[in-house]
C-alpha cells in the first residue's frame, strides 16, 4: 500500500441555525424554544460544520462574498497605550476587507498587549484545518513568535490556545516580510483571535488577515513509481510547507519558502547560516492527508558549496513526524545521498530510508555543527519521496546497481575520507553513481602521500546479491596510471545488512571485463572487481594515494553480474627481480576444464610477451582446492626476449628494405650485447618496470587473463 489515507473529520456545509427556528414566526414561543434547543445542541457539539474544500495556499477570511464578518478588541495593559490606531484612524476592520495588502495597524508599547477577533457568524468549521494570522513586523521572524498565541473558538468559548512556541510559520509568498502563523486544528470553531504581547519590546505590528487552509477531499497525491524520486508539490500533493529558527536571527534566516512545493526544480528556498554564531534553522513539508508507510525514502534537493565533501552532511538532520508526533532522526553519518534530479548540477539528495510511517520531514541546519566551516547559504529545492522496491536480479545477467533498476542509494557512512577531516583530496558528485545515466560519474581525488582513503559506498536498499557474483566498480584513471599501479591504489568491500562480508585489493582485485559482458562495459577503462564468495547488499570503492602524484579516478558506476563463469578463480599473483632472476608466484583457488598457463610480461603494460608455458596440474583441468605454481627466469633471458619483441613488432610496420634491414641489425646487435653481458648488469634499470599476468587457457582455446601485478626489486 503506497500511502494511507487519513481519517478527517469531514461534515457537510450547513448554517448553525437549524431551518426549523427561520420557520417559525418571529417572537413566538415556538420560535424561542427551537431556538433554545439549537443554541444547546450547538454547545453539546451536535452541530452541523463546514468542511473547507481541499486548498494548498491559504484562504484569506475576507470580505469578498459577504461570508466573514469581523468582530475584534483591543486592549493595552498597564500603560494602556496599545492600540489598532493609525492617527485617529481604527484600523481593524481592514483585516477583513478585499485589499489583501491593506493591513490592521498594532502598536505595541511595554507592558502592552493586543487581542484581535475574527469570526464567522455563520458557518462552524470542521477540525483538521490549518488557520492562522498573516502577520508582518520588524520584531516578529520566524525564530520570533514568543509574543503571539493563536486561539480558536466556537460560540465564544475557547477550544485551543498555541503559544509561539507551538505555533508554526512561514514566509508569506504574497507579501515580504510576512509570515504565515498558525496550527492545525484539532476542534471546530468558528472564531481565530491573535494575542500580541509586549515580550519582544515596544513595536508595530501588521495583521494582513486571517486565514485557513482546507484539507477536505484533498486526494493523496499519486502513488510513486518504484525507485524514481518524486517531487512533492502543492500541484499534484496535498503538502505545505514551514520553517523555523532558533538563535541570531539578525544572521540566520530562511526565505522563499514556497519553493519548496513549487512544481519548479529550478527554484529554491534559502537558508542563511553563519558559523560565528549558535543557532539552527528548519524547513519542514507535511502531507496533511495521506501518510507514507515504512520503507520510503525521503530526502531534500539540496545544493550547498561545502557537501563537495561529505563530511559537511554533520550539519544537517532530518527528522520525521507522523500526526505531529516525532518518528526518526537520521543526522550526519546515518543520511543518505539519493540520485540527484539534476546530473552534474552540484546538487544532492539527501535523506534516509525510513522503518517507521510518517506523513512529514524536517531538515535541520546546524551552522555550528562543523568547525572552522562556514555554511553560508543551504538551496532547498524540493522534497522526495522514493517507494523503494526490489530489483530482479536473474542468472546469466549483468546490472548497474542503480535506480530505477534498484532501491540504490549512497550510504554516507561509509562514504567520504577516513581518517583526518580535510587535507586529503576531494569526493564530487557520488549521487552520479546511482541515477540512470551510465555515462555520468563521481570523481576520488586523493592527494598525493595523504594518509586517508577516500570511498564511495553504494546501498541496495530492498535486494540481497548472491554469492558467486561478479561485483565490482566501472573506472578509469586520470593520472595516466595503468592496471597494475591503478588496482594496488584501490580497494573493494562488500556488505551484508551493515557487517562487512570481504574486502579485497591489488592483487586479489580482477579486470573482470575480460570474464564477461559488464553493463555494457561501462564508459570507463576497467571494471574492478571480484567474485563475491559471499551475500552482499553493499559495494564500497576506497581510493589511496600515490607517493608523487595526486590520485585522482573517475568512477560510472558500480555493478553485479550473475554472467561470470570463471573457469579459474585466482588466488595471489606475485612478480619479484633478485639477483638477476625474475620469480613469478600465483595461486588458483579452483580451476574448471583447464589446460594451461602462461606467464605473460609487457615493459608498457599494453604490449605483451608469453616467457612461459605450464600444463595445468589440476586432475583433468578440474579443481576445487588451492594449487600453487611458480616460475623462474634468468632476467638477462627475459630481456632479450622482451628486446627481440619489441624489434620484430616493429619490422612489420616498415616498408622501405634499408630500414628493414637496419632495425633487422639492431636487433642482432642487441641480442650479442644481452648474451655477453653479465645477467646482474641486465635489469629495467632506473624507473622502468616490468608487469606481470597469468593468462590460463581453456581445453575450448578460451583464454582468461589474472590481475596485473608489477615485478618488485629486491636487493
């Protein structure tokens, strides 16, 4: 069920006199019995009420059709010098006039208060209504409201009374400067009275008007798609909007606040931080029909410079609220960062899935929560909900774990910097890596001899992956590295309802492209990964650093893959140079319809060379326990072989007969030197270095290639 409708106390339109007392003759005693009877009936709760229709922006209680009449008071206590006064003019009765801008005058002086009344003397509306005062002061702000109550009454007698501190607000978005302040009603009345205390100092006050919001047959909106954010707007929702402030409110402040629930993914409300001073600010969307069950995601468009680094997501808590009553609190480390609306636009979704229902969602901003970092200004599109739902995930099949396919989000607490906040490079755009565009990506860039890795996490939110699944990232390197150096700077985990399962790195890290279809391949170079020998719901990437050179490596997307059949499952491969020999050492874990191996090296990393051939030692090329090889050269052999390889590729390629011949020659030249040098005078020398893979060879001529390692040197 997507959403749950709520019970309302929804009545039929009907006049607080009964049709009997208009037809009996005016002065009778017929007339004042029934009169009696109706006026009792009316205060035991057996009248008629109106219920508003469904309205998502308030409803001035105007003038305009004769429907609302104005009756007010005013007051001043101790000094007696408040008033609704401009000059000698009373100002109140503009509170009900068609002039929404022209607004009744109160001045407040200390010690001083003022009461204004407006009521409807014939209709009695139902509970469930949002009503309020739009309300303008240089005193009053949303951080502000101690020296208001809102009251609603029926028949002159109170039935709920809202201190500031319980009221809510909003920024008008008809007059700046304004704010809508009021409460959901939870007893009918026919009556709104705003109280105007002295509590912020002596001042002037404009009351525009008196307002209610009607929930009546509001539909619930639609029912979202599976895994695909969905915009709550007051065009296709029953959603408002509010906002508060606690601390200076001279330097904090939150404005345009309907764009939350504007149609628009382009406009925003803001929210003005300043890291100097203490104080938090809120914006809040309540469905006030329907709630949303447990499962949903819910989170805010945001846009903020400082959430480049993940580490600013401790300033910001989202809390969720049901029937007004606190649900969850998802702060820091426990958000999750949703597929952005719009790629590449330095926008985040952030926001958590939640185990309990919930018809609203608050994000809080703590301009404290991080030091030395000042937040400036939070954008806040829009608000999201996501129904997330499970993904298929079938045999032979290769996916991108990413929505709408599955209920992926980024899992912030395993994503960002270990270790020291800062100084360690930077984490852009991860929301990329779980939208529906493979060709957008996230960017790791490490600084160069930092001590912290830098990750990315992604959360399947529903689905649990087999064991014996291809799992891994789709990358490439920006700092020129090839597959050898690029694999040993990362490494991959997987997760299991929060406990990591494996983790794997360099050696044990495959190109698993070369085992099978990958999504495509990806737009990336490589597809780093393993095979999962055990369950997992979660894929995280980590980055380390290079020791000369920022590590910097852009990432499309993670991936499963149940199409991976692996005649060979490699254990560690190994490459050592001592004393003139080169020692490759590798190890396979299972081994299925295998014939042979060859020890393969390349000076570039691209160009390859076999220097050894092996039989399999698995009974019939079948295996299911660890078999260890290993192989050993003299290297001043490997070098003329790599020499030789390198001249007659390049013979080929050349069509005139004297070169042919000279580079034929250089090649002679260059295998006498290597055979009469001393094999500890033969090496890569300098900074060159030699690669090393195993590529094994099916019965079928398939052939399917190890990591690549590096030869080390030892002295």
């Amino acid at each position: 069920m997507p959403f749950i409708m709520k019970q309302k106390q929804m009545l039929l339109v009907a006049g607080k006199y009964s049709i009997f007392t208009r037809l009996a003759g005016k002065g009778s005693l017929l007339s004042l019995f029934l009169l009696i009877v109706t006026t009792l009936s009316l205060r035991t709760g057996y009248a008629q009420q109106t219920a508003l229709s469904c309205s998502m922006t308030p409803v001035p209680m105007v003038n305009g059709g004769g429907t609302f009449t104005a009756s007010f008071t005013a007051n001043g206590t101790n000094t007696g010098l408040s008033s609704w006064l401009s000059g000698l003019t009373n100002t109140v009765p503009r509170v009900i006039d068609n002039d929404l801008a022209n607004a009744a005058v109160g001045t407040i002086v200390v010690g001083g208060s003022l009461t204004l009344n407006v009521t409807d003397n014939a209709n009695t509306y139902s509970a469930g209504n949002y009503a309020g005062f739009l309300i303008g002061s240089g005193l009053l702000n949303l951080s502000a409201l101690g020296s208001i109550t809102v009251t609603t009454l029926n028949d002159g007698v109170v039935q709920e009374t809202m201190p500031g501190s319980s009221l809510l607000a909003a920024s008008s978005s008809l007059i700046s400067g304004a704010y809508e302040v009021g409460f959901y009603t939870n007893k009918p009345y026919d009556q709104l009275r705003l109280t105007i205390s002295s509590t912020l100092g002596a001042g002037v006050y404009n009351v525009y008007y008196a307002f209610m919001r009607g929930t009546g047959s509001c539909s619930a909106g639609p029912v979202p798609d599976c895994n695909t954010n969905t915009l709550l707007s007051f065009s296709t929702h029953p959603v408002v909007a509010q906002s508060g402030i606690t601390g200076a409110v001279a330097v904090t402040a939150v404005s345009n606040l309907s764009n939350i629930v504007d149609a628009s993914t382009s406009t925003a409300a803001s929210i003005s931080t300043v890291a100097s001073v203490a104080g938090t600010a809120f914006v809040s969307v309540k469905n006030t029909v329907a709630d949303y069950p447990a499962g949903y995601f819910v989170g805010f468009d945001i846009q903020n410079s400082s959430l480049i680094s993940l580490s600013a997501l401790s300033a910001f808590t989202l809390v969720t609220y049901l029937d007004g009553v606190q649900q969850q609190t998802f702060s820091g480390s426990s958000l999750l960062v949703g597929a952005a609306l719009l790629s590449s636009s330095g926008r985040q979704t952030v926001g958590a899935v939640t185990s309990e229902p919930f018809d609203e969602a608050r994000l809080i901003v703590n301009n404290q929560a991080l030091v030395g970092v000042d937040l400036g200004v939070t954008q806040v599109f829009d608000v999201i909900i996501n129904s997330l739902c499970p993904g298929t995930i079938a045999p032979n099949q290769s996916y991108r774990i990413a929505q709408p396919e599955f209920p992926a989000v980024i899992n912030s607490t395993r994503t960002g910097f270990d270790g020291a906040v800062g100084g360690n490079g930077t984490i852009e755009t991860p929301e990329n890596l779980i939208d529906n565009n493979p060709d957008n990506y996230a960017t790791i860039s490490v600084l160069a001899g930092a001590a912290s890795k830098g990750s990315i996490s992604i959360l399947d939110a529903k689905d649990v992956f087999p064991a014996g699944t291809g799992v891994g990232f789709n990358l490439s390197s920006l700092s020129g590295l090839l597959e050898a150096d690029l694999f040993n700077s990362i490494t991959i985990e997987t997760w299991l309802d929060g406990t990591l399962q494996e983790s794997q790195s360099s050696n044990s890290l495959l190109n698993l492209t070369v085992l099978g279809p990958i999504f495509g391949s990806g737009s990336g170079d490589f597809n780093a990964g393993f095979v999962a020998s055990q369950p997992f719901d979660e894929v995280r990437i980590s980055v380390g650093s290079l020791a000369s050179v920022a590590n910097t490596v852009r990432i499309y997307g993670a991936f499963a893959s149940t199409d991976i059949s692996l005649p060979v499952s490699f254990g560690p491969v190994s490459a050592f140079i001592k004393d003139g020999n080169l020692t490759v050492n590798w190890e396979t874990l299972t081994e299925n319809n295998c014939k042979e191996y060859q020890v393969e090296a390349s000076v570039d990393g691209k160009v390859w060379k076999a220097i050894y051939t092996t039989p399999s030692k698995a009974e019939n090329g079948n295996a299911t326990s660890p078999i260890q090889y290993s192989f050993t050269q003299s290297f001043s052999g490997l070098a003329l072989a790599s020499i030789g390889l390198m001249a007659l590729l390049a013979i080929p390629l050349i069509r005139i007969r004297f070169l042919k011949g000279m580079l034929m020659l250089v090649f002679l030249v260059a295998v006498g030197v290597s055979c009469n040098k001393n094999r500890d005078e033969v090496n890569t020398g300098g900074d060159s270095s030699l690669y090393i893979r195993i590529a094994q060879y099916d019965k079928d001529g398939q052939v399917h290639y190890s990591k690549v390692v590096k030869a080390v040197k030892q002295p």
